[in-house]
C-alpha cells in the first residue's frame, strides 16, 4: 500500500514540481514528469530525514515542500538533459543558426 502511495503522490508532486520549476518546462513527456515527481517524493523524504527531520502527527508540510523543491529540481534536470528545454536562451540559439 506504501508503493501506491508513493506512486500517487510522485503524480501530484510531480506536476507542482513542473509548475515551480523555473523556465518552460512544459517540453518533457508526462511519464518524465511522474518519474521526477516519485524520485521528487523519495529524494525529499531521504534529504528531509537526513536532516533531522521528525516524524509528526498531523501533516509534515516541511517535509512535502522538501519533496516539492526536489522534484522541481528533477523537472529542471530532466528538462536540460533531454534537450526539450524551450527557455529563452534556446530560443535565441536557435534563431542565430
């Protein structure tokens, strides 16, 4: 049940993680945006108790905005790497060309 919830909150983290991230990142495939926000969720949660973060009983916000920043990160990572990334300085590159 724990993978399905992890499954489930890398979908959402990783479409607020597109949103956060800055630039156009609209470029890479939904199945890349899923994957970065799982890994977003997993690298978080691991950064987040790595630094001491504890266990609450109600909701950890610090933890998902963790696991937020993160996939953000990822989006930008997996963006740049695939070379979908439409920002403006590719915008110029190309018009140069």
């Amino acid at each position: 049940m724990e993978i399905l919830g992890v499954i489930i909150a890398g979908i959402i983290i990783g479409l607020l993680g597109k949103f956060v991230a800055p630039g156009d990142k609209d470029n890479i495939p939904i199945w890349l945006t899923i994957a970065c926000g799982i890994g977003g969720v997993l690298i978080g949660w691991f950064v987040y108790d790595a630094f001491g973060g504890d266990v609450t009983s109600g909701v950890d916000w610090v933890r998902w905005i963790v696991a937020i920043l993160v996939a953000a990160v990822l989006v930008v990572i997996a963006s740049t790497v695939t070379g979908r990334n439409t920002s403006r300085s590719s915008k110029i590159k190309s018009k140069l060309t």
